[in-house]
C-alpha cells in the first residue's frame, strides 16, 4: 500500500550540511505521519523528526535547532535538512510513514540510508 524511496544520503563533513528525501507512493488511504528514523552502531533505532499531514514538527533533543524536517503533501515528500552535523549524527536513517486506514493506523518504513559524519 505504501513504497517508501529514500536519498540523499552518504558522507558529510562537521559543520558542513546534507539532506535526505523520502518519496512515498500511495495505492489506498491516506499518510498522516511521516518521520526520520535513525539507528547508530549497537543502538537502538529512535525518532529524529516527525511532522504531520498538518505540518506540526517534533524534533530529538539531540538534533533540535540543526536539523529540520519538511513536507510536501502534494508530492508525498519529506525531507530533512541536516546542518551542522556531528559524528555522532552518524547512522542508518529510515524513512517511517503512517497510513490512515478504516481499522488504524499502519506503519511503513523505507530500507534505510546511509549518513557518515567525518570531522
């Protein structure tokens, strides 16, 4: 029901800037949700950004302030703009989107991308 295409991602340098992309392909219902995932080296996967349908954002402590999530509903399109980024920003990044169905809501994740940090 969804296809989640993600790019943009490989190496960047500290302080330097990258951006990621996440087309989603839609076949029935509606995406409210969509998110950055991160999961580094032996840790466990967390949200970096979220935003809704409606535009409302929500931002990791860790990467508030550099990072910046955006959408576009028309093209079913996130983004994230990665400014500033540390090594520790370092990890695979997975696309999240939520679809709206008659009985819940159903997860959907992108195959991940690559984002290395070197300073």
């Amino acid at each position: 029901q969804v296809q989640l295409a993600e790019s943009g991602g490989g190496l960047a340098q500290v302080g330097g800037s990258l951006q990621l992309t996440c087309v989603a392909t839609v076949t029935r219902w509606k995406i409210n949700v969509m998110a950055w995932y991160r999961q580094a080296p032996g840790k466990q996967r967390e949200m970096a950004a979220r935003i809704t349908s409606l535009g409302y954002t929500a931002y990791a402590d860790s990467v508030k302030d550099r990072f910046t999530i955006s959408r576009d509903n028309a093209k079913n399109t996130i983004y994230l703009q990665m400014n500033s980024p540390k090594p520790e920003d370092t990890a695979v990044y997975y696309c999240y989107a939520g679809l709206d169905t008659d009985w819940g809501t159903e997860d959907f994740w992108g195959q991940g991308s690559q984002v290395t940090v070197s300073s």
